[in-house]
C-alpha cells in the first residue's frame, strides 16, 4: 500500500484534476521532490527560487505538522497519508498588479540597476510598475522627480500651479532660465520626458485642496511631500493616512533639512510628530527666511531614495525615525518617532474622519489681515519730493538693507520695532515698508496701536518701488 | 467568476463589520472545465493576524481553517474555488504581499473598505508563472 499525497484545490491542476497522488515511501522531503519533478508546474508554487518550501506551504503526516516531528526529514511509510495545505496571507500595502515587462532600450538604461542585488530585473519592473506623486515641483520636488524619473519609476504625477520665477533658479534644478514665467509643470513634464523618455508624467496644474486632495492620491502608491507650507503638509499627512499611503516627508529651511516616511499603518504620521501646527508668522517660509540652493538638494534626493526603498521592500526606511540634517556643521541626526495613541487621524480612536479646512487649522487666512491706510510706489516718490519731514521707514532685516534700500530710508526690522519705538517721531508723516508689503502692514498696525496717526504702509513693498519708480533698485 | 448575490450580501457585511481590521474568508464553489468559476458558499474564517496587531493590514488564513474549508466542501460536494479579504482604506488591488504569498488556481476577491463601508469588490487570479494578478471579471447573478 503506497503513500497517498493529498493535493489542495489550488494545486489540482497541476497533477491532473486528482486530490490524490499515490507515491512510494520515503522521506517527506523526498516525496515532495518527487512530486515536483513529475509535475513540473508544481515546483514555482512549492518551493522558492532558493529551493526552500515556500513559508505558506504547511504539510501534514497524517494529521501531524512535520514542523513537529522531523521537519522534511520526516519519513512516510506505506499507507501514510501526506496533506498539502495553503494557509493563505496576503493584505493591503501599495504596489503590484502584473509586474511589466522591460524593454531592451529599458535593459540597457537601467543595466547599473540590474547588476544590483537589491534591485535586479524584478526590482526593476516593480519600480517600472511603481505610481510617485509628487506634491511641489520646486526645491525639494525638483531633486526627487530627477532622480525618480531616471531611475525608471513609472508613472510621476506632480501637483503645482506656481510659474517659473527667477528666485526659483537658485535651487529649482528642474527649471531653466529660458522658462521663466512659464508654468512649473510645463518645465517639468519637458524636463522629465527628456530625461527618461520611457517614463509616463501626469500634470496636476492645481492647488492642493481638501477638495481634490484624495481623488488625486488615491490613483498613486507612494506620496512625496515637498510642500512648503504648513496647511498643505498637513492636508498631504490626513489624506496619505486617510488612505493607508506612505508620505515621505522632507522640509528644509535656511542650512537645516528634515526627512522621514510618515507610513500610519507601519508607524508615526506627520501630526504624531506635530500636533498642531505653530502659530501663523512663528515659523518663516523659505521666502522670508533664505535657504541654501544645495540644500533642498541634498534632502530631496533623500526623499526620492527612500521612494526608491518603498517601492523595492529593501532596507531599512525612514518609517519610524526622522533624520536632522545640519549642513553647516555637517552632521546628521536621528530622532525615534513614536505613534501618538491620541493621535486624531492615525491613532486607535480617531477623530478625524474626512479631510478638514487645513489654513483655518493653521490659523493662515483664519483672522484677515490687518487692513490699514497704504500708498503706492509712484505716489511715494511724489510725496518724497514734496515733503521732505516724511519719514520712510523700512522694516526688513539687515541683510535685505544691504541687497538694496530706497534712499532716505530708515531701518528698523519689524522684530526690534516694539522697543524702538521712542526712536520715531510721531508729529512725522511716516510710511513703512518691507519686501512685498506684508510686513509693513504689520508695522502699520503696531504703529497705529501706539498712538502713531499719520502711518501708511508701501503697497507693493521695494519691490513695487523697483518696478514702477527706479529700476536701479535690484530685485530680490 | 460569478457569485451569487446572497453570498456577496454576506461577505460585504462580513468585511465591514471587521473594519478598520482586514477580514477574510473561503470562497466554496464549482469549477467548470473551461476555468468558469461560481462562488456557492461563503465561509467567514478568523484572520490570524488579528490578535498580533498587524490585522490592519495582514490577514492569514492557517492551515486548519484550510482543512475544515475543505471538508465542508467536499460534502457539499463543491471545492475550495478562493479567498477574500478587505483592504481597509486601500483600493481592492493586490499588493506586493499579496502576490508574494498566493495560490493559483484561486480566485482572490480583494475588497476595498473605507469608513467601516465596503467601497467596491474586484476579483483577481495568479498568473501561472506568479509573476502577477490578472483581474477577472466579476458576475454578480443567480444561478
């Protein structure tokens, strides 16, 4: 009486329709070699590529697991019943329908890939396969589209609807001087196709909202942050949670850059790191405060290197952990990141369900802004002329003094206004400015609050003074 | 594959009443000769991975769940024909783990959940060579 080998539903096919293949003794290990080698088919979905049984394929002596006696070396005697039995594991997390193929033009591109352990053709393929969405075509978007685009990923989507300026070009490395005025995505999408022609770009040419956000998402695996303002970093983190995607975080500022994979399922998010967010003005954008053109650079290539890991399954990724990186004295740190259990859209018990209205939740455009009297630059150099006692006032920083200034004028940056108030003297006419016009309006209203009456502010700022009234003046 | 509507009733309120978890289950039906599926059956399985907190986004169907699954059909006289399972906040498309870790000849029913409401059902099959899921139309009919 020969050894019965019980063959599950899923693999009948393979030995002909029957539940039953009779065989001779021998060790369990043996047996299942044997079956294999009849049935060709048979072998891929027993055994991994390294000849080990796959972790799924659970077999039974009779009715014991052989993972409790002798493992493959369990020996089966006639009249022996042998069991094949799935257990069956699988679960949600981004990536992978049929992996395409590659192309000999795409061999040849990515051969530095296919040489690579970690990554070889079925790597390939899965980044092939891979979906990127990139929220910000600017300093930290244009590193991380470069960079994702050669290295073969699928489909890049990218949302912004900002044009080309000239002060982008310091570090926006995926627009030139010749596209200036143009729309970000239209230098981008030019940029990425020449780079990597085997590449699919989707254009979003729109604002970010709690209205479009998830219907934008939902179509892509992997999201990277290179927003540079809270309300949408915060509408980018609730939307990835909301549908169990992987945001990989970066922000810089001046000489300092953050990075980290916000993955809810798998770890921290962005609000179990921040809460709240800080109040509106504390925290300065990079517009107000600088930043150096390498450094978005350095922390957009980490952001398109951790995508990179997603998609792949390799390594170790940020999920977990956010690195602090300080160029001036080049160092890297590294913070654990813990789950927040009152997190309210991350944490066991929610409270955030759907997305919300994320600049009233940072405060931005939640009181208007101070609305008080203004001037314009032509009206400025008119009253300039006519009236020598008035008093030009200019409440930039320093540095922005000695990129430019408009003659006559005197400094105080808004920070040091409060206590350098006795310097002013209020029978004066006097007129505040800035940049664009914002801080000055802020100026206005500290001013105005201690008792000062004949105040108005530049609308427009120098910059509005260089365009209308003297273009000597640089812009900045 | 065709299923047949009471069945389909039981697995969405099956799957949404496990949410935000992943639930899954047996599919018991007939296979015709020329690969025609019909889902007869449902059998609701625990999802093993429950209890070790990666629920979430694992599920795992053990061994003994199989057997039983399959005895019960064998006197139905049906056969095990798949599995489903929720995809809590996900699209109802394989993941990378799915296709690391499935079997052929098995109509996987992957649905998507949201909110605690099954969103939508899509049915896949392993490709022989397990390189991939093909996607397989789903009948939704009496039979």
């Amino acid at each position: 009486m020969p050894v019965t080998v019980h063959i599950p539903t899923p693999l009948r096919p393979y030995v002909g329709g029957r539940d039953t293949v009779a065989t001779s003794a021998g060790t369990v290990g043996e047996i299942l070699e044997r079956l294999a080698a009849d049935h060709a088919q048979l072998r891929a979905h027993l055994y991994r590529d390294d000849g080990r049984l796959r972790t799924f394929v659970n077999v039974y002596l009779n009715d014991r697991d052989i993972r409790d006696l002798a493992r493959e070396g369990t020996r089966a005697a006639d009249g022996d019943e042998v069991s094949i039995v799935p257990s069956i594991a699988g679960g949600a997390v981004a990536v992978a329908t049929a992996l395409p193929e590659l192309t000999h033009a795409e061999i040849l591109r990515y051969s530095r890939h296919l040489i690579l352990p970690e990554v070889g053709p079925g790597g390939q393929r899965r980044i092939k396969a891979a979906r990127v969405l990139l929220v910000g075509a600017g300093g930290l978007g244009s590193p991380a589209a470069l960079y994702l685009a050669a290295a073969g990923v699928g489909t890049i989507g990218l949302v912004d609807c900002d044009t080309v300026d000239a002060t982008n070009l310091q570090r926006q490395i995926l627009h030139g001087t010749g596209v200036v005025g143009r729309p970000k995505l239209e230098s981008a999408e030019a940029r990425l196709q020449d780079l990597n022609p085997h590449v699919h770009v989707e254009t979003f040419p729109v604002r970010l909202t709690s209205a479009n956000a998830l219907e934008i998402l939902r179509d892509f695996d992997i999201v990277v942050d290179g927003t540079d303002n809270f309300p949408t970093r915060y509408l980018v983190n609730d939307a990835c949670v909301l549908l169990g995607k992987p945001n990989v975080y970066g922000s810089i500022f001046r000489f300092e850059g953050h990075a980290s994979v916000f993955h809810a399922v798998a770890g921290a998010c962005y609000r179990c790191l921040y809460s709240e967010p800080p109040p509106p003005g504390l925290v300065p954008s990079c517009a107000e405060g600088g930043v150096l053109g390498v450094l978005p650079g350095i922390i957009g290539s980490i952001q398109a290197l951790e995508a990179l890991k997603l998609i792949l399954g390799a390594g170790d990724t940020l999920v977990g952990r956010l690195v602090l990186f300080d160029a001036r004295k080049f160092r890297f740190r590294e913070l654990t990141l813990h789950k927040d259990p009152d997190c309210p859209v991350c944490g066991p018990n929610p409270s955030l369900h759907e997305l919300i209205d994320y600049e009233a939740f940072c405060g931005v455009g939640a009181t208007p802004a101070y609305e008080g009297p203004e001037i314009t630059a032509t009206d400025l150099a008119r009253d300039l002329r006519e009236n020598p006692d008035l008093e030009l006032l200019d409440v930039r920083e320093m540095r922005e003094w000695e990129i430019c200034r408009i003659p006559g004028a005197r400094l105080i940056p808004l920070g040091q206004l409060p206590e350098r108030l006795s310097e002013l003297d209020g029978h004066k006419e006097i007129v505040t400015h800035c940049h664009k016009g914002i801080r000055s309006m802020r100026a206005l209203e500290i001013l105005q609050a201690a008792g000062f009456s004949k105040v108005r502010s530049l609308r427009g700022g120098i910059e509005a003074w260089a365009t209308e009234v003297d273009p000597s003046v640089p812009r900045y | 594959m065709r299923i047949v509507p009471g069945v389909l009733a039981e697995i969405r309120r099956h799957l949404a009443a496990a949410y935000p978890t992943e639930g899954c289950g047996l599919l018991l039906g007939t296979r015709g000769p020329n690969g025609d599926v019909v889902v007869r059956r449902q059998l609701p399985v625990p999802n093993r991975r429950a209890a070790d907190g990666g629920g979430r986004t694992r599920y795992l169907i053990g061994p003994e769940d199989f057997l039983t699954a399959e005895r019960e059909a064998r006197q139905a006289s049906l056969v095990v024909v798949g599995t489903y399972h929720s995809h809590p906040d996900v699209p109802a498309r394989p993941s990378a783990y799915d296709t690391e870790h499935a079997w052929p000849w098995c109509c996987y029913l992957i649905a998507s959940v949201a909110g605690g409401e099954v969103q939508e059902e899509r049915v896949w099959e392993l490709r022989d060579d397990r390189s991939g899921f093909v996607e397989r139309e789903l009948e939704v009919k009496e039979s």
